[in-house]
C-alpha cells in the first residue's frame, strides 16, 4: 500500500518540481532581459561622444549618492544580477538532467530530434555566451585585458577593444547566440507562466523574434561602428 502511494505521488513530485524550475528560469530570464535593454541604451550613448558616454559611465557608479555610499546601487545590481544568472544556469541543467533521464531509450521522433537540436543550441550557446561575458568584464569593466588598461577612460577602453577585428567578431557571434537564447527564451517564459495559449502563440513567437532581433541589432551597432571607423 505505501510503495503504490509512494508511486502515485513520484509523478506528482517531478512535474511539481519540474514547474518550480521553469518559474526559476522564467523570473531569473525577466531580471537579464531588464538589465539587457539598460545595458543597450547605455552603449548606444556612445554615438553621442566621449564625454556623454563617460558622463554616462559615471553616473552608473554614483547612482543613490548622496543617500547610499559610493557604488551601494551598482553593486546591488551587480548582485541581484549574478544571483539571477546563477540560478538561470542551475535551472536550465537541472530541466535538462530531469528530460534526459526521463526521456526513453530509442524513443526517436521528428519532434523529439527538432527539441533536442534546440537543446543543443541553447546550451552551447550558453557556454559561449558565458565565456564572453567573462571576457567582456575583463576587457571593458576592469580593462584586464583591453590595450588601454584600467586607467583609461571607459569611452577608451570601448573604441581600443572594438578596432580589433577578433574582439567584434567574438562579440557579434556572443550577441547573436544571446538573442537566439533570448528569442527561445521569451516564448518559453510566457509559457510557463501562463500568458499564452493556442490563440495567442503566433504573436507570442511574432513579438519574441521581433524584440529579440531589435536587441540583437542594438548591441550590434556600436562595435561595428567602431570597427568602420563610425566611432572613434
């Protein structure tokens, strides 16, 4: 009587579970999606001059001055958002570990060969998108290993990383992968909690590729700019 119990409610357990994850993933994507189009609109003030992107660069750093000490609001962020990325990625490969397992052996369909090619996709890029992000704080944040170190400006560091080919490329194929992950993304979140159904999922899909494509564009534009002499 207990095991059959037990069995009855395993199922019940994993979907639960299964729901609390996606919700994770939905709630921590929101928080980047947020911070993405802030981040956007800062690197597009780089068309308006070094001094407007500098100015910019500072107030990011003063913001809550003089009510909170010098770089109290940032560093919330900074924080809030490590703890939405990590629990993003502890999310995205928990739901995975759970499918695999949970998948049959051999159970081969066009569906299921399409779902584990977007599997792929998404956690590959993934992969690349992190090693960018770690690459960009180095270069752009604390100028590791941008050629104009960490005593330059940040308008200098942006112009010094973008004339290199390799570093625009690098950056263009990150920011491509990211509104690909971002376009999956949004029609996944809205799924899981809830705003969308059969009637609505065409402009669901609609308004995801449109904003992650506007996005994608967005950060797209500075370091070309840079790179074709726009920006210098």
């Amino acid at each position: 009587m207990t095991v059959e119990h037990a069995q009855r409610r395993t199922p019940k357990v994993a979907k639960t579970n299964s729901v609390f994850k996606k919700a994770v993933m939905a709630v921590s994507g929101i928080i980047m999606v947020l911070y993405l189009i802030a981040h956007v609109v800062g690197n597009l003030k780089a068309f308006s001059g070094a001094e407007a992107f500098n100015s910019y660069s500072g107030w990011i750093r003063t913001v809550g001055n003089p009510a909170v000490p010098g770089q109290t609001t940032l560093w919330i962020i900074r924080l809030v958002l490590l703890a939405a990325v990590v629990a993003h990625f502890w999310a995205a490969v928990s739901l995975w570990r759970q499918a695999k397992r949970a998948r049959p052996q051999g159970y081969v369909t066009k569906k299921a060969v399409a779902q584990s090619y977007a599997s792929r996709t998404m956690r590959w890029g993934g992969v690349i998108i992190a090693a960018f992000i770690i690459y960009h704080i180095l270069d752009l944040t604390t100028g590791t290993v941008n050629a104009e170190g960490f005593d330059s400006t940040p308008y200098d560091r942006l112009v010094a990383s973008f004339q290199n080919p390799f570093v625009t490329i690098f950056y263009a194929i990150s920011v491509i992968l990211l509104g690909m992950h971002l376009r999956h993304g949004i029609w996944s979140a809205t799924q899981t909690l809830g705003q969308s159904n059969r009637r609505r999922e065409k402009t669901v899909s609609l308004f995801a590729i449109g904003f992650a494509t506007l996005l994608t564009l967005g950060f797209l534009l500075v370091p070309f700019s840079v790179l074709f002499g726009l920006i210098d």
